[in-house]
C-alpha cells in the first residue's frame, strides 16, 4: 500500500521568501502525485500534478514541484510567498490498484505567512 | 471546468436523526466518486469509494450501515449519516473524477455539527 508523508506540520515563512514544502512518499511503481491547497473551511484546490515526463511540473498560483523517484519525493517549491498563501497544504499520491483508483493523502503541512 | 459542487455546506441536527449530504459534478461525468471525513488540523481520511451504478466501497473501519453511500447517477452521490451522534459532527469532503482521468476534483466540504 502507498503512504504519504509530510515531515513539517508547520511552516512560518516570511511574506516574500522563498518556500519549500516537503513531501515523501512510498509506492512500489510510478505513482500519480498531487499537491492540494486548502483555505480554512473549504474544499481542496488542486495547485499541480505529476504523472509522467518532465519531473519539474508548474503549478497554478506560482507553485512549482519537483518528482524525484532516487529520493521518493514530490516536494512544493514557491520563490516568493504571498500573505495569501497561507493556508493547509496536502501532498497526495494516487495508485491504481487492481483496477481501483485509491488515492493517499499525507497529514498535512501549515503554512502561515508573516507580513 | 471540473467544478464539484456540495450541498448543504453547513448543518446542524439533534442527536438520532438522519442527515443527507449531496456530492454534484457540475460539468462533467463522475464515474468514481470519493467521500471523506477530516477532523480539525488533521488530514483527510477516505471513508468509501462509489463507482456510478454500484455498491460502495467502504475502507476498514466506517461503518456502511450508518455512512450510507447512493451513487445512482453519473452527477450525484449522496452520504446519509444516521441516527447521528455528537462524535460525527466533523467536515466531510467528496471528491469526483471521470473514468480515464487521474485527477480528482475536490467539492467545498459541509461541516456537520450534531447536537
């Protein structure tokens, strides 16, 4: 089975530095990743996606993400955070298992901005 | 596009009553739907997956009897929580993608409280 893990619960970052959200995951084959973002109340909103090819994916909102398989991670990058994102971030991975869609989410990383 | 919607976004009932919550895919067909409970600062926990026109399925340990899960239609799914107690008050979020398509698309979560 697949997990998912996000080492930091929290971020604290400076209103434009520069940020990176760490994300691990494991899964025996190559898995579908995701990075989400949540607002407080609210749905997820897909920020990016990596299935195949080229291992540096663009993201909405600025995001960037990086797949590398030699160190299972899928970790967020963003060169200057906004006060707008802070917010929940969730990392996830999507396998297809015996024709099932299962999809893994890891616990979370906060992010709170500082002005 | 991919817009999922969730309705009612907020409920609050009495202890022993039934409570429906509905899961819509706006602009496109949604044959695999995903419901999930998330508790405060915590991750999202997937309680069932529901293919359009079949039984869901539920994950180790959600009750199916009290979670009952409808699918009947390729743009809603509906999550029945009966006879609700106090400790099933919490945020529950579907999900919905379209066969083929790797990305699930996230509805705005309703919030339940049970008094």
């Amino acid at each position: 089975a697949q997990s998912v893990t996000q080492p930091d619960i929290h971020i604290t970052v400076s209103e434009g530095a520069s940020l990176e959200l760490r994300c691990n995951y494991s899964y025996g084959a190559t898995p579908y990743l995701f990075w989400y973002v949540q607002s407080p109340g609210q749905g997820l909103q897909l920020l990016l996606k990596y299935f195949s090819g080229d291992t540096l994916v663009q993201g909405i909102k600025g995001f960037e993400a990086e797949f590398k398989r030699s160190q299972s991670s899928f970790n967020l990058r963003k060169p200057s955070v906004h006060w707008s994102d802070a917010a929940e971030y969730f990392c996830a991975v999507g396998a297809l298992s015996g024709g099932s869609y299962i999809p893994t989410f890891g616990r979370g990383t906060s992010l709170i901005v500082h002005p | 596009g991919a817009v999922v919607s969730q309705h009612p976004s907020r409920v609050i009932c009495k202890s022993g009553t039934s409570v429906k919550i509905e899961c819509r895919s706006l602009d496109f067909q949604a044959t695999t739907m995903f419901w999930y409970r998330q508790f405060p600062k915590q991750s999202l926990m997937l309680m069932a997956t529901s293919n359009e026109g079949s039984k869901a399925t539920y994950e180790q340990g959600v009750e199916k009897d009290k979670f009952l899960i409808n699918h009947a239609s390729l743009t809603l799914s509906t999550l029945t929580v009966t006879s609700a107690h106090p400790e099933d008050s919490s945020f529950y979020i579907c999900s919905a993608r379209t066969q083929g398509v790797r990305t699930q698309y996230f509805g705005p979560g309703t919030r339940l409280l049970v008094l």
